[in-house]
C-alpha cells in the first residue's frame, strides 16, 4: 500500500477486498469513492495523495476505500473495471459516478459534486 494511502481513523484510506466489499462499500450509510487500484499503475500512485486529502477533508461525507483489482478481480469484473485508476462512487449500494484516470484535487472536487449532494 502507498504511504499515501496509510493510515487509521477517520480520513484514512483503508483497503477493501472482494470478501469485504459488500459490507463496507454497498452497505456503508454514506456515500464512498473506490479506487480500482494496482500496485504497477503510476498514475494510481500519483492520485494516491490527492484522495488521502479528500478522504480527511471529507470525512464527515465520504468514505474513500481502495480495491487492488490484481488481489480481488471478482467485484473488478462485476463493475466492468478494466483501466486503473477507476474511481467510482456508490450510494446506497448502487454506482453512481464513475471516471478513469488521475485527476487534478480540485477537477476531482468537481467530477464528485453530483454524487455527494
């Protein structure tokens, strides 16, 4: 895992897996970003920082998890990921945004505004 991406507590990015997923992205009360990850993806790596901030600024509305697609291929597939980094944002256990690749934070801010009112 990234040292980015480290941490516990409120704003950490925590890791998901396909055994786990169900409970803490589908059934989570609030809404949360994932990012279909992989540890050979360098723009995966270079939004890791980025989403380490959104998940502290937003703590009080957004959970951010990530998911290496390499380890869990299962719940990969069943979205239909086939290029890292995938973010994807569920509410009510149901995708509701969905963008492919690294982002600027604040063009990221912007692409997540819908998804988070």
């Amino acid at each position: 895992m990234a040292m980015a991406e480290t941490g516990t507590g409120a704003g950490a990015v925590s890791e998901v897996t396909d055994a786990d997923f169900a409970r803490e992205v589908l059934a989570a009360g609030r809404p949360v970003l994932v990012k279909f990850t992989a540890d050979w993806c360098p723009p995966c790596r270079q939004i890791a920082p980025v989403l380490a901030e959104i998940a502290r600024e937003e703590a009080d509305r957004l959970k951010v998890v990530r998911l290496d697609v390499d380890r869990n291929p299962l719940t990969a597939q069943r979205y239909g990921v086939l290029s890292m980094p995938t973010l994807m944002v569920f509410r009510d256990g149901e995708p509701v945004h969905s963008s492919v690749g690294a982002r600027a934070k604040r063009r990221l801010l912007e692409d997540l505004a819908g998804a988070l009112d």
